[in-house]
C-alpha cells in the first residue's frame, strides 16, 4: 500500500512521463498535462504559435466537438484552464475526484485528435490578436516587452508568450498544424494526477488512454544560446499615461544551476517568499523586506518588488516598481542600485535567513491546502528541472548560506549584466474629455 | 435526473458556534489535513458611511489601521507578522470593513494578537498616514490609464450616479482622498469600528475551545457601543432610460466596456434564479453564451463575460467584454440581442441543467482549502443562509426552473434600459 503523499513515477511506451500523487484531504483531484513546449522553442515569424495551438486544442476533437470540453468540465463541478509560458504549455482539469476520468479523456483526447479546423483557425486569429492588444493597454506590458527583446539578442526567451503581432497576423493554419503534430505527443509531455485517487486504478485507465497514442519524432533541439552581456542596456518607452514605471532584468543561469537554490534565497530576502498558491488567496510577506524598505518606506516608489522564475535555459532575475506621484525614475534607480549594492557588501544576517525559511515553510503549507497547486508546482519543477525538487525544496533552501547569497548577488546582479526600462509618460497626456450621454428611451 | 445529496463536509455537525463576552459572534471549523489556520471577520461599517465630499475615507482608514498602533509601528506589525509567513488585513468594502489573516497553526495566538492590536488600537501615525495617501492616490492615476478598470468605475457611477453610495467610487478619486486628513481616519475609526454585530469565522488545525480563550482574551475586552447597527439598505432604482460614456484614450488598443443593470440583492426571492441564469448567460464553459457569440461565433472579443454582484444592496448585473476598436458597436449589439434572448426565451433544458450540475457539483473545490471554508461560512453567516446550508444548496439550485430564470431576466435585465460605459481607442460617431 502506498503512503500518502509520495509520488508514484512510470513513463508508458510512447514516451509519455506519469506522476501520480494520491492526497486524500478533500474529495477532489487535479489532473494536468504538461507539454515541453512553449515560446522558447519559436522561432523568428513564428513567434506566438504555441499560445495560438494552446487555444486551439480547446476548440475540439470529434469526440469532444467544440465549447464541449468546457462546458463538460463545469458540468461536472469542474474547473479548468491552459496556459503558456516560456518554457511549456499546460492543460487541468480540477474535479470532483469521482469525475476525474472525464479530466483523463479529454487530455487523451486532445493530445491525438485535435481538429485545428481552418476555419476556426481564422476566428481564433482575431482572439488572438484581441488578447494581445489587451495586454498592449498596459504600460507595464508594453515595457516589458521591450525590456526582453533588448536583454535577449540569439535566445527566443526575448519575445513575449503572445508573440509579435506581426507573426500573429501570418501565422497559418499549416503551421499551427505542423506545431501541434510536432510538439504535443506523448513524447514530449508529463502528466500529472494529484488527489483523492487509487494509484493502482488511475496507473490501468492511463495506459488504456494514453497507450494507444503514438510518439512522434523527437521535437528539435533548442540550440540557441544568449552571448553573455558585456555592457548595460537601457530602452526608455515613451507614451501617454498617467504613472511612470521601471523595469530591470539581470542574466541568471537555467533552473538545474547550483545557484539555483541561492538566487531563490536572494529574491525572498529582497522581496519576501513568494506565495505558492494559484488562483486563490495569497499570503504576501513582502512589506518586511528590503526592497519594500528602501523603495516603498522611503516614498520613492508606491509598488516595488522582483521576480525570479527559474527557466530551462539561462533567463532573467527581475526588478519593477511603480514610481511614487512626484517622485522620479532617476530617484528610484539609485535607491534600487544602492540597495542591491548592500546585499553585495555586507553578508546578511543569520536571523534574515531564518526568517525567510520560515516564511517559505509557512508558504509551502499553503500551498499544500490544493490539489491543484501542488500538481502546479510538480509539474513545474519538473518542466525545468526535476520534481523530486518540490519535496526537497525546504531543505534545499536552508543549504544557502549568507556568503552564497552575496555571491550570487555579486556575480549576477552587476551592472554589465542589466538592461534597464523605464516609462515615462508622454507630456501631453490629458485625454480627450469624456463624452457621456444619457439617451432618454421613450 | 437525481439530486446528488452532498456527504457534506461542513455543516451543523462540524460548525461550532461562540459568543465571545461583547457579543462578537464566534464560529470554528476544525480542519486538521493542514497545519495552517486563517482567520475572516467583518465589521458594520463601510464606504457606504462615507459622506459625498469625503469620498474614499472608510477605505483609506481600512488601509491605515495596521500601519501603526499604540504599541507598534508599521514597520514592527509586518515585521512580527511575515517573520513567521503570516499575513493581516483589513479592508473597506462598501457595507463592511473585512478582516483576517492567515498564519501556521503555531503562529495562531501571534496572529490573533496582530489582528486583534490593529482592530483596537490603531493611532494613525501622521508620517504614515501620509505614505498610505501617497499611495492611493498613485494608485488612482494609475487607474486614469487602466481602460478595464475605468470602465468598471465609470459605469457605476452612471448606473447609480454619485448621488448614490453605490455610484461612488469606495476607494475615493484624485478630487477626495487629498482632502482626507489625519483626524478624519481617526474620527471614522472612533464612530464606526465596534465590535457591534461583528462575526469572525476562524478554519484550520486548531480546537474550537481555544481558539474562543485566545479571542476572548484578545478581542473580548473591546466595549461596544450597545447600537446594534441598523443596517439600512440604500435604495435602488432600475434606469429608465439609456445611459452611454465613452472615454476616448488614443494611446490604446483596445476597448473595454462594460453593460449593466441593477441586479438583484443576495436576500431577493430571485436570486438563485438569477445567479443560474448569469451563469448560463456569460460564465459557464467559456463565458457561457456571451462567449459563444461574441467571442467564439463572431471573434469579436478576447473576452465576453457576465457577472451577478448581489450583496446586502442590489449590485449590478453586468456585461464586460474587451473589444477591438473597429468592433464596439457590434459587440454591444449582440451583447444586447443575448440579453434579449434571455428574457424573451426560456433556456433550454440542457442550459438549465449544465447550470444547475455546475454550481452544485463545484461546492466541493470551494471548500477545499481553508480560505475557501471560511470565506463560505462568513458568507453564509452574513445572509443568514443557515449551517445546514451546504448540504441545502443542491436542492435550492436544482429547485429552479426555466420559467424562474427567464422571469428573473425579465426583471433585472434590460436591453433597451441600461448603463454602457466605453473606455479605449474609440469615438463616439457623429
């Protein structure tokens, strides 16, 4: 009989990776496919494929026509989503655990037989493209987008998951076709059950699903790799608004690093552990960190924070803040450099580090609470690395030591090493004057 | 068809109830499968006590209460709290001031102490009080710039207008919240934070029995005032005519609308009725059928949804899509035809009955984290929903018909009197 909580690993013929985590709190389970593919394996024109293919596998099979896997999903008291990253596409279904079979066929299903009609391609474009200039709206967006392209120069991680709108224009049904034939098999996916499940019973239905789908070629290699930096970059974004914004990004190495551990230290003790939890509620610990201190307590900025996601090839430590009204862009820079400076001269403290070990034990708790989260999080360490690691993850952390952390701080967070965005909005950035109307219906 | 009877996981023979020694209503759910506990409460007080010129002030005291105390300072309170990944809050709804945190269960009594300190003895340090105006109001330029987020604002204050509570902003405007000083926190505070008809739910791997001692120590000392707030619902009218804003930003690219009208109250006899309708009209699979039309069918939309807020007042029920400039007029007009269609004719069988399976067979991911056991059981608390609720659910759902949903449509819904707010790279012809 197999304890709770220990994941059950076996990969079936056809290439495909399972694991199974039976947790029995609650009587739900999540079920999530996780494909090795995603703007990182796009290439120039292309640049938004995966997102688009991430869209069209919810637009049916001839055994789940179109609208149906959704509606299916929530019919059965289930919620779903698919997203697309930098480093992969992945698909749940999070449901009563008695109705976690339809989450499995619909995955088996879609990963074979998924139409990508011509049609729906076309009306998928104009989606596609609506998402994107959503997201345009955002000035933070569009600096981001920016701040990537200049940190990036040979590697695909310097596009945006939602690609060029350029690409998105020309992107055909042909091509769309060729990436899901070549990237969404078994071959190159994991899939991953969390919950209230009887391992032996999920490990049968899995192969009678899955089994019978072929592996396809092995998908091409990523071979780019970024040149190193050798000078800072700087890209200044001028447009109406109302607030101006700052960005940074530093090089880091790919998540199976040996820094790995200590760079993740780095960003909690700047900015607080970070929540691990998923569409719910989040337990933010980062008003007692130092960049919160130095850029927020000091009025210089009214949000500041950073981000490090560790990614498959060498990608970005991050830096964002917002700038306090009457505070400038050249203020916040300094400050920002100054206390980045610190933590590079003075070894921080022993109690600082305890500190943020509790704080990412008490997030790991949390995250625990879902099913969904945790297969979130298996699946993610495993796309960059290892999922072993979602279980050792605590004790690796404590393995930081005060001097690793300078290191890192010292190695990475230099200045030849940065490319920096700033926002400004343009002067005149008074709008035209609402028009309102009240239309008396008579 | 059969009613699925929930083997319920919370209810009358799991929920203990206290009354704490000021009145302060006390319910305990103990669950043991994590070692985490989180704490949700409310307070009788909200932007709805907020007079007209002093837009934003119940929100912005919410906002300043944790940021210093007749002991501790800001920077202490987090420092305590996140030193442990414990987390406090306090915010100002529009009828309630919402509270709670979230810690390990062996941070509990820490928790409670923080929470309980900045809920009794804030003292609105001036420096602070500053620093939280300076945010706000960064944060409302921001909000000049967000298409979605003014949207959202601007159609409130046409579907209520700002002679109403409900039309006004609660976080307040650029005009407002600079007028706010020291000494209206404080005063808002000393009228209406009480513990007078205050609930706290707490859920998580703690005893019942201690958790009361430790909120009797902590909380149960604070005095009331002995007026039990009566709770007034501000009155609401349907419109009677159209009302349209449109915000020209050139600098976007895309629109973001949003469609409404006043919807019904959580208490309101149709409110099951209408929240399966909305969920058939814009939420179920994608965005229900707004999502089938106007994104799907017609591609006109990244998204297309509807959403119910029925509270203690009657919120809006509204649509809001995200639309490509060149394709506004035409997202509004099959925005209009899909509200007509749901007050004109019933849904189908299959609709109503996809519905009903979703709304009760989704209860159990609701309730599988400790946030989500709490923040039901505050809820239910609220409107009086009683304990055995959860188990009652299903049957109130699939209780519901097709005439009971198209008549709560023809009440609530309108497509020839309603409120449309337009902000993006769009102007009004001619």
């Amino acid at each position: 009989m197999l304890a709770d909580n220990e994941v059950v690993e076996f990969q079936l013929e056809n290439g495909l990776k399972v694991l199974l985590k039976p947790v029995h709190s609650a009587p739900v389970a999540s079920n999530w496919i996780w494909y090795r593919v995603g703007s990182r394996n796009e290439s120039p024109g292309k640049t938004g494929i995966s997102h688009w293919a991430e869209h069209m596998m919810f637009k049916g099979t001839p055994t789940f026509p179109k609208g149906n896997i959704m509606r299916l999903v929530n019919k059965n008291g289930g919620t779903l989503n698919g997203f697309t990253s930098l480093d992969y596409t992945a698909y749940f279904e999070t449901l009563p655990a008695d109705r976690l079979d339809l989450g499995l066929r619909i995955e088996a299903d879609r990963m074979a037989n998924s139409v990508f009609d011509p049609e729906e391609v076309e009306s998928e474009r104009t989606v596609i493209i609506s998402e994107r200039e959503g997201s345009e709206n955002s000035p933070n967006f569009l600096l981001r987008e920016e701040l990537m392209a200049l940190a990036f120069r040979a590697h695909p991680y310097g596009h945006q998951v939602l690609g060029w709108k350029e690409d998105l224009r020309q992107i055909t049904h042909d091509d769309l076709w060729t990436h899901y034939k070549t990237y969404y098999g078994p071959h190159n996916a994991v899939l991953i059950v969390v919950g209230d499940i009887d391992v032996n019973a999920i490990h049968a239905r899995i192969q009678d699903l899955f089994a019978p789908i072929p592996a396809g070629p092995p998908p091409p290699l990523v071979s780019a790799i970024e040149p190193a930096q050798t000078g800072e970059r700087r890209v200044l974004v001028r447009q109406q608004g109302t607030a101006q914004y700052f960005q940074a990004a530093f090089h880091v190495p790919q998540a199976s690093h040996p820094d790995n551990f200590a760079l993740m230290m780095l960003d909690a003790l700047l900015a607080g552990a970070s929540p691990m939890t998923f569409g719910g509620g989040s337990t933010p610990t980062h008003r007692s960190a130092r960049l919160y201190k130095a850029l927020v307590e000091t009025e210089l900025a009214s949000r500041a924070g950073c981000g490090y996601n560790p990614s498959i090839d060498p990608g970005l430590f991050h830096f964002y803040a917002t700038v306090r009204e009457g505070r400038s862009l050249d203020e916040l820079e300094a400050a920002l450099w100054d206390e980045i400076r610190r933590i590079q001269d003075e070894l921080v403290s022993e109690e600082e580090l305890l500190k943020a070990h509790k704080q990412a034990k008490a997030q790991f708790a949390y995250a625990l609470e879902s099913v969904t989260n945790q297969a979130l999080w298996l699946g993610l360490m495993d796309i960059v690395d290892s999922y072993t690691r979602f279980h050792t993850f605590l004790d690796d952390l404590v393995t930081v030591s005060a001097a690793d952390v300078q290191r890192v701080a010292q190695t990475y967070l230099v200045e030849t090493n940065r490319t920096v965005g700033w926002f400004v909005p343009t002067e005149n950035a008074q709008q035209e004057g609402p028009n309102m109307e009240y239309t008396a219906n008579d | 068809m059969t009613d699925q009877t929930l083997n319920a996981p919370i209810g009358p023979h799991t929920i203990r109830r206290f009354a704490l020694s000021n009145g302060i209503k006390l319910i305990v759910h103990e669950n043991h499968v994590s070692p985490s506990a989180v704490v949700r409460g409310h307070l009788w007080a909200g932007a709805i006590n907020d007079p007209p010129e002093k837009m934003g002030q119940s929100s912005f005291t919410a906002y300043t209460v944790r940021r210093g105390t007749t002991t501790r300072s800001f920077q202490e309170i987090n420092e305590l709290v996140e030193s442990v990944g414990a987390s406090v809050f306090v915010n100002g709804g529009r009828h309630l001031i919402n509270f709670g945190g979230k810690s390990l269960a062996e941070d509990f009594d820490l928790l409670v102490d923080v929470l309980s300190d900045v809920l009794l003895n804030p003292n609105f340090p001036q420096d602070e009080v500053d620093k939280a105006r300076g945010q706000i109001i960064t944060s409302l330029k921001e909000l000049e710039n967000n298409t979605r987020g003014l949207a959202s604002r601007e159609f409130r204050g046409l579907l209520y207008t700002l002679d109403h509570p409900y039309g006004r902003p609660s976080d307040g405007t650029l005009e407002s919240v600079p007028l706010i000083r020291r000494d209206d926190l404080e005063r808002f505070y000393r009228a209406h934070y009480r513990p007078d008809g205050a609930t706290i739910v707490v859920v998580g791997d703690i005893q019942g029995d201690v958790v009361r001692d430790t909120l009797e120590r902590a909380i149960g000392g604070w005095q009331p005032s002995g007026d039990v707030p009566g709770f007034e619902v501000p009155e609401t009218h349907p419109l009677t005519e159209r009302r349209r804003y449109v915000r020209t930003m050139t600098n976007k690219t895309q629109a973001d609308i949003v469609l409404g009208t006043v919807g019904p109250a959580r208490a309101a006899a149709e409110y099951y009725a209408a929240r399966l309708g909305d969920v058939i009209f814009g939420r179920l699979g994608l965005m229900g059928r707004l999502g089938e039309t106007v994104r799907d069918q017609q591609g006109l939309a990244y998204y297309a949804h509807s959403g119910l807020e029925a509270g203690l007042g009657r919120g809006p029920w509204s649509v809001r899509a995200g639309v490509n400039p060149a394709n506004v007029d035409q997202a509004i007009e099959s925005i209009l035809v899909e509200i007509a269609r749901l007050r004109d004719e019933p849904v189908t069988d299959q609709e109503l009955e996809d519905g009903q399976d979703y709304l009760t067979g989704n209860l159990p991911l609701q309730l599988e984290t400790n946030e989500g056991i709490a923040s039901t059981l505050l809820h239910m608390e609220l409107h009086q929903l009683g304990e055995d609720y959860i188990t009652r659910f299903p049957y109130l759902m699939r209780a519901i018909t097709k005439e009971q949903i198209q008549a709560a449509a023809q009440k609530y819904l309108d497509p020839e009197h309603y409120a449309l707010a337009i902000v993006g790279p769009y102007e009004e012809q001619g």
